[in-house]
C-alpha cells in the first residue's frame, strides 16, 4: 500500500479516535461539574417534601438506599402509595393496606420516578445505565452552551429506556438551561423545556420550567432551540415545583 495512502488512514483513524474520546470525556467532566455546581453529595443523603400539582411527595436517599412516597387527598379519602429499591410498592387508603396488580403498580412507580428525575435533575445523569454523548456547542439567546444528549440502556434504563434527553448546559454557570426529550408513550412526542424560577433550598439547586411542544414530533432534538429562539415552540404549560423542604 502506498506510503501516504497508509499515513492518511491511520491518520484519519488516530484523529476518530481522539475526537471520540474526547467528546466522551467532556460529557462525563461537563455533567460532574453540573452536578456539583446544583449540590454535589447532598444528593447522596437526603430528606425531602414537596407538592407537584395535586399531589404531595415525600423522597429519602441514603447512600443508595431509596423510598418515595406520593399522598393523594380528597374530602373523604386518604391515599399514600410507597415504594423504594429495597421494598416493593404499597399503597393504602385511609390507612388501610390496598392491593395494587402489578401493570397498576408499575405504572405507578414509573410516574413517580418521573417526577422525581425532574425535581431533581441533575442527580441521575451519572447513574450506570446512563449514556452520555457530546453534541457539541450553540448560543441560545446570545448565550453559549454545551449540547450533551443522555440515552438509556435496557438494563436499569427504566420502563422508558428508550427515550431520548438532549441537555443545553451554560458554559459559565455549568446549570441546566434547557433540556428536552422525546418519547413514545401514548403515540409519542418531544417536549422542550425551558427554566426558570431558580432557588437554592439549603445548598440544592431547584427549578421549574415552562414546557414547549414543537409542530413536528419528528424533529431532531438538537434543532429545538433554534426553533426556540426564534419563537416557533408552543407553550403547553408549566411545570412548578411547590412547598419544596430539603435537609
């Protein structure tokens, strides 16, 4: 093979490589420092309340060991399900222990969990089944960010280990901005995110977040915040976080 022709395979190959690792490597160095700069270990042991709707929510961590609660009241009823990974779901009303089947009850945990991945984005980005992929730089609103895209594996992934996040972080302040997703629940969907309201509730940063919808659900998630900046997302509603205690 001709001299040159082999220098500029390996060369090509050698630069791949390089690139690759790079841009893994700033994936994971971007999202440690995003998890330090919303509250780093306090995510490891935690108390914690807050309302989401109509809804209240209890979650504790410990080093590992979790348990989330949801409470549900009406004038006459009382309904607390419980759940954590070292015990299975239970669920009572008016303190009285009621059975669940078990789709319910992963339906259940799924929504849950989903609340809780938002309240507290970003813990969860460094979990095992977590893929992390850098997508590169764009301004949004005249300010600079990295593109960091989040997909699951199968295993550990969840019941919705198929969705796709796409995360603009800034690049001076390392917090989430804007984050979006698609899905494929209920026929599917992308949803954007922009956030807002920021407060630091004893050292861990909390946000909400008004929640857009582009026309096309086919779109690819890293053209949202063009379409964004230039007013072309619908506004859906907005995700509000309430009566949050943390210790």
């Amino acid at each position: 093979m001709n001299h040159f022709l082999k220098f500029g395979i390996f060369s090509v190959l050698f630069l791949g490589i390089t690139i690759n690792g790079f841009s893994q490597k700033s994936a994971q160095d971007i999202i440690d420092k995003v998890i330090e700069v919303a509250g780093g270990k306090l995510y490891d042991s935690y108390n914690m309340e807050f309302d989401f709707r109509d809804k209240h929510y209890v979650s504790k961590r410990d080093n590992g060991v979790f348990e989330y609660s949801r409470i549900a009241k009406t004038d006459n009823e009382k309904v607390v399900i419980t759940y954590g990974n070292t015990k299975p779901l239970n669920k009572t009303i008016n303190g009285k222990n009621a059975s669940v089947t078990t789709e319910m009850s992963s339906r259940i945990e799924n929504s849950i969990n989903s609340v809780n991945y938002f309240v507290l984005l970003p813990y969860g980005l460094n979990d095992k089944a977590v893929f992390k992929t850098y997508k590169g730089e764009i301004s949004i609103k005249g300010k600079e960010y990295y593109m960091i895209q989040v997909t699951f594996s199968e295993n550990g992934g969840g019941k919705d280990f198929e969705d796709v996040y796409m995360y603009w972080i800034n690049k001076e302040t390392f917090k989430i901005d804007y984050l979006a997703y698609s899905f494929l629940v209920n026929g599917g969907g992308i949803r954007f995110r922009e956030a807002y309201n920021e407060r630091y509730i004893n050292g861990l940063r909390f946000v909400d977040y008004n929640n857009y919808k582009p026309q096309d659900k086919n779109i690819e998630l890293t053209s949202l915040s063009s379409l964004f900046d230039n007013g072309e997302l619908k506004l859906l509603s907005k995700i509000e976080t309430k009566n949050i205690k943390f210790n």
